[in-house]
C-alpha cells in the first residue's frame, strides 16, 4: 500500500499567487502584498524546501508577472498599463548568479524554445515577430507574421515537458466523469457525507486524491483532502485544509510527479513524497 511523508511546509506570512516548479527541482513562488503594491519572489529547494532566493524585487515593485522559466533563467514581465492584463517587455533573470541578464522594454514575450525567445512589437497595423538568443537577447532574425515558423509556435506550448510532469484536479461530474467507477464512489461519498460544492480530484497510479467541503453546524465549512487507495477503497491519508470558513476553496492541491502540494489558505502550503 502506498504511503505519504510530509517533507516541507513553506509560509512567507505573504498571499500567495503563483506557484512554478521547473525542470531543475526549484520552486518559484510569486507573492503579493496588494495593499502595500509590492511583489515578492522567492525562489526554494523543491525537495528541501531551503530558500535559493528569498525576496527578490525589481525597479517595478508591483506591475511585473513571470513568463517562463527555461534552464535557469526567469523570463519576466511588465504590464502595459495598471489594471491591464496586456504585457509588455522582458527581463531575463539568471537564478545562479541572481543578476539581471538582459532586459528589452521593446518587445513583448511571445514564446520560448530551443534557447531562443520569440518575441513581438505591436505596431498599428500587425505585429513584427522577432528570435533573441535566450542567454544574451542578442536579436537572432526577424520573422514574418504568417511564416511556417510562427504558425508553428502558436500551435506548440514551450512548457510541454515541464506540463506532463503535472496532476492537476477536474471537477467531478457525474455527466461528464467517463470511469463508472469513480461515478459511483463519490455518488456514494456524497450520499453519505454532508458535502457542498464540487470535488476536485485526481485519479493516478490506482490512488484516488480528491478535496472537498464539509458542512459543519449548518453553516460552516471544512476544507478537507483524501487520499484513497482505489483497490481497496481504503483511505491512507486525510487532512483538513482550511477550517471554519464560509467560503468554497478551489484548487487546493495539485501533483509534480510522486510529490504532493497541498495548498492551506493563502499564505501557506506544504509538500509530501507519495511511495
């Protein structure tokens, strides 16, 4: 039977907003103060948790959002105004040296492979595709808006390798669920439990993790996660989340490989090694 050890908790007493994991075992972590206007980044030991970076800032202390990560270099970038989800610019940061590589308050991230960053301006008429060497941003060529090249891009995701790595929950729908199996264990789960809202989960390697909310005394609510063994119907761990909320929580856990985030509020989660 499978079993799971708590590695890590991490808590930096600020919200967090984003969580990264890389190919090289290291964790971003992209923390907002929204009442101070300021963004952290931190940067840890995926297996340890130990901090690599721990604060990290730029000139821009709020209106900045990561990219991609390639290699050991964080692409971030700028927004073209406040309150505006269009981005513009690129700075690429080295986690090794933590400096600045290169920055480019021209162009706007468009892509990233094979150590080139693909990139755009945007003039009134169309955009102007350009390849920058990762490393440097030395600018490679220019490319035509309809080339073979481009067209490509738009159909291929630079993270592909860093995505299949991931578990991330569905939502459980009885019309939309194709395994019967599953339809009838959280049918019966929900029969006899008091349940509201969905359940996320993810079904992985015959184990059965999936996150919920109890109601308690007629108004609250607990934030609960399983995890069941499917060939025995036999639960190997249990832990609530979030307690005495009147809120419905989602997206409290996801999986990169054997390892398991558990998200508990918003300015804490904690890591476990499934065997």
């Amino acid at each position: 039977m499978a079993s799971i050890k708590k590695l890590y908790n991490y808590s930096n007493q600020k919200q967090i907003w984003r969580i990264i994991p890389d190919l090289k075992n290291r964790v971003l972590i992209e923390e907002r103060d929204l009442q101070q206007k300021q963004v952290y980044f931190q940067c840890i030991d995926l297996i340890t948790g130990k901090f690599l970076i721990k604060d990290l800032q730029f000139e821009e202390k709020f209106w900045i959002g990561v990219e991609e990560i390639c290699e050991y270099i964080v692409l971030f970038h700028k927004y073209s105004k406040p309150d505006m989800p269009g981005h513009k610019s690129i700075i690429a940061y080295d986690l090794i040296s933590q400096k600045i590589l290169w920055e480019n308050d021209h162009y706007s991230f468009f892509q990233v492979l094979n150590d080139l960053v693909y990139c755009f301006s945007q003039s009134f008429e169309k955009r102007k595709y350009f390849a920058v060497d990762l490393f440097t941003g030395k600018l490679k060529y220019e490319l035509e808006d309809e080339s073979t090249e481009i067209i490509e891009l738009k159909n291929k995701t630079s993270a592909e390798e860093n995505i299949s790595r991931y578990s991330f929950p569905s939502v459980f729908d009885v019309k939309l669920n194709p395994d019967p199996l599953i339809e009838e264990y959280f049918s019966e789960f929900r029969e006899s439990n008091l349940i509201s809202g969905r359940i996320e989960f993810v079904h992985k390697d015959d184990l059965l993790f999936f996150s919920f909310h109890e109601i308690e005394d007629g108004e609250f609510l607990n934030n609960k996660f399983r995890v069941v063994d499917f060939s025995t119907k036999k639960i190997i761990f249990e832990q609530t989340l979030i307690s005495h909320t009147q809120l419905l929580v989602t997206d409290s856990f996801f999986l990169i490989d054997n390892l398991l985030f558990l998200l508990e509020g918003k300015t804490q989660f904690s890591v476990w090694k499934i065997f």
